[in-house]
C-alpha cells in the first residue's frame, strides 16, 4: 500500500496512478453508456448483423438454446466488466493506493472482456453456436465434478439430453478421448464447419483475445497467487502497478467494446482520452522509455 499523501512519492508513480483513476472512469461510463443501449440495438440490429443471422436462426429453431446462452453469458460477463470497473476505480479513489487488489481486479477485467470476446468475435453463426454449446458443457462438467450422488448423476442425464438435441439440430459432439480410454464428458462441439472446445485457461484465451495484455496476464497472476518477486515489486515500485492497471483496463474494455458493437452491427465511440494514454506511457522513466523505443520491432506502435 502506497499512501497517496506522501510527499516523497515518485513522480512517475503519481503520473501513472493519475492516468488510471482516468482511464478506468472512463472505461466504467463507456461500459455503462453501452449496456444502457444494448437493448433497443438488439432490437434494431439489421438481418444481416452477427446479432441478426443469430437471431434468425433461433427462430428458424436452429440451436434457439446457444442463442440463450449467448445473451446470458454476454449479460453476465458485461455486467461483472462494469462492477469490476466500479471497484478498481473506487480503490484508484482513496488515498492510499492499493496495489494487490487493484491488479486482482484488473485481472478479472481482462478475463471477462475475453471471455465475452471469444464468444461473440467468430465470422459465422455456427461458429458463435459452438462456442455457445461448449461454454454450456463446460458448465456442467464442472458441475458434475463438484457434485455427489442423485445430484451428479441429474446433470450426467442432463448433459446427455443436450448431446441428444445438438445432434437433432445437425451438430456434432466429441467426447474427451485420453490414451485411448474414452470418457463421458465432452471435449469438442461441431456445428456446420465451426468447432470449440470445451476446456481452456484464461492464459490462453487472455492471450487469442487481447494480445497486448498477454505478457502482462501472467505477471498479475504472479502478484495475485502471493509470488514474492511480485509482491515485492508491487511494493518498491508501485508505478508499475499503476501502469499495468491503467494498460490492462483500457486495453480489455476496447476489446469488450468492439465485440460488443460488432455484434449488433454499430460502430463503438470513442471513450478513451489520448492525452491519459500519453501520460500513462510517460511515466515510464526516459531511460527505460527509450529503451523500450529502441527494442521494439520496427513498424509496430503503441503503448508499452
């Protein structure tokens, strides 16, 4: 923890935080303003949108139950990315600055605006339905693991009732296959030439969905699982902290935002200002800032 009215605190620090606080208020209006409009432009969406030929497709009676799922999950996730921002902002308000629940936040922005990236991103309906139907399948997995008894054996019932409309629906299922011994839960769903998985780790998903914040991700799961290394830098150089809240919550909000409109057929506004983005990049020392400059691959831009 770093009290904010120390006066000895490092510039570069107070610039990063400043930066943050910034960007994450901007994040949480943003998410705020779209979820406020998401309804009427469902609604509205063209035949043609993502949002559209889903539609169509649950009421032509092709897998009306992925359609669900994806309005959950997209509700679900959408919902935690705002309450999650609402908390980051809340600890970047007070006047000391807490480093280690900031970044388990920030964390968690970064795995639920993938999470709903990954659903929503794919060309094809198919491609979006299978993606759906595995989200549901892992759900129950994890179910089943976590249940006993008449319990566990419901949901095995359950899980083969849904293999069974997938099937009639023309979709395909793939059962976990391991050294040659086949299990009962399902490893793969098809739907047309479209296929998912039903397993993943955030790493990965982070990593396919928001690939600037990749070599970050593993550094925040460092300083949340208690890593000392982590934990001791999140306490001699908090700017760094900052920094990588501020890059994290931007860049997975953007990622969040464009899925989103994307679906629905709408182009996102602008939410984030340039000159908070400039100010979180400056706070890097010169040395360290040029160093960077001076390593990064010639052709690509952006933050660090």
């Amino acid at each position: 923890m770093v009290p904010m009215s120390d006066g000895t605190a490092d510039e570069g620090f107070q610039r990063a935080h400043r930066a943050a606080r910034r960007l994450t208020r901007q994040c949480r209006v943003h998410v705020e303003t779209s979820l406020s409009k998401l309804d009427a432009r469902r609604i509205a969406a063209a035949s043609y949108s993502p949002y559209g030929l889903d539609r169509h497709a649950a009421r032509d009676g092709e897998h009306r139950l992925a359609y669900r799922k994806r309005l959950e999950h997209v509700e679900a996730m959408s919902n935690a990315l705002q309450t999650h921002l609402r908390g980051i902002e809340l600890l970047l308000q007070h006047e000391t600055f807490h480093a280690l629940p900031s970044v388990t936040i920030a964390r968690a922005v970064a795995e639920v605006s993938a999470s709903c990236s990954w659903l929503l991103r794919p060309a094809t309906a198919d491609a979006r339905a299978a993606r759906a139907y595995a989200l549901i399948f892992r759900d129950i997995e994890k179910s089943i693991s976590r249940s006993r008894g008449k319990t566990a054996t419901t949901l095995a019932e359950l899980r083969e009732k849904l293999i069974g409309e997938i099937e009639r629906a023309g979709g395909k299922i793939q059962r976990r296959n391991k050294d040659g011994k086949m299990f009962d839960d399902v490893h793969v769903v098809r739907v047309g030439r479209a296929h998912a998985k039903t397993g993943f780790n955030y790493s990965d998903r982070v990593a396919e969905e928001i690939p600037s914040v990749a070599p970050m991700y593993s550094a925040m799961s460092a300083l949340v699982h208690g890593e000392p290394l982590a934990v001791s830098v999140s306490l001699d150089d908090p700017a760094i902290i900052a920094r990588t809240i501020g890059f994290v919550v931007q860049q997975s909000t953007a990622t969040w935002s464009q899925a989103i409109h994307a679906w629905v057929g709408v182009d996102a506004a602008p939410f984030i200002n340039d000159q908070d983005v400039r100010a979180l990049k400056l706070s890097i020392p010169k040395a360290l800032r040029d160093q960077l400059e001076a390593e990064r691959p010639r052709g690509t831009h952006g933050s660090s």
